[in-house]
C-alpha cells in the first residue's frame, strides 16, 4: 500500500513543483463581502484552493462515517459480551457435569424441601 502511494504521490509533487515554478506571477485575490485583498503567487492561490478542497472533502468523508464506526464499535462491544457469556455458559455445563446425578427419589425429595421452604 505504500508502494502505491509512493507511485502516486512522487508525479503529483513533481507536477505542483513544475506548477509553481511556471507560475511565480502575482495575483490579487478579494474577499468579496470583506475588506480584505491578499497578494499571492498564482500557485499558492490554486495549490492553496486544492489543499483547501483536500481539507474540506476529508472532514466530510470523516464525518459521514461517524454512522458506520459507531455501529461497528456497539457490534463489536455486543460480540465480546456474546463471547463472554457463552464462555460463562460452557463453564457451567462442565460444572453440572462434573456433579454427580441425583437419583429420582433424591430429586424428588429436594423438590418437596424447597417447596415446603417456600422456595
């Protein structure tokens, strides 16, 4: 995966450097609705729109996700207690086996104690 980035990264620095040294000229850029006008190189002005694009496309993307991550966190927290729960589960069963078996008449007389007790 960083191999492909590398492959994609190193011609697209290569063409924003060969941009910005064929544009040095400056250009005014005014904030319409403010006061404001900023003299910039005519590549930081674009490089700088792009990045900008970059930042905004990223936290949307980000954000759009939040959905998706949550649910995976809340099935993820479900499983491990699913998990734990059939562990809790087979731990027993071992117990109950390794218990020896009432006879019919035992269990018939624990039956009758706790009903007498109220249980």
């Amino acid at each position: 995966m960083k191999f492909l980035f590398w492959i994609l990264a190193l011609p697209l620095l290569a063409l924003a450097g060969a941009f910005a040294a064929a544009n040095p000229q400056p250009v005014t850029l005014r904030l319409w609705p403010l006061p404001f006008e900023l003299v910039l190189p005519v590549y930081a002005a674009v490089l700088g729109a792009l990045a900008l694009g970059l930042l905004v496309a990223a936290f949307y993307g980000w954000v759009s996700n939040l959905a998706l991550r949550w649910d995976r966190r809340r099935h993820t927290r479900h499983e491990h207690q699913l998990e734990e729960e059939t562990a809790r589960l087979r731990n027993e069963l071992e117990e109950s086996r390794r218990q020896p078996r009432l006879s019919d008449e035992d269990a018939d007389a624990r039956r009758r104690a706790l009903i007498a007790r109220g249980d």
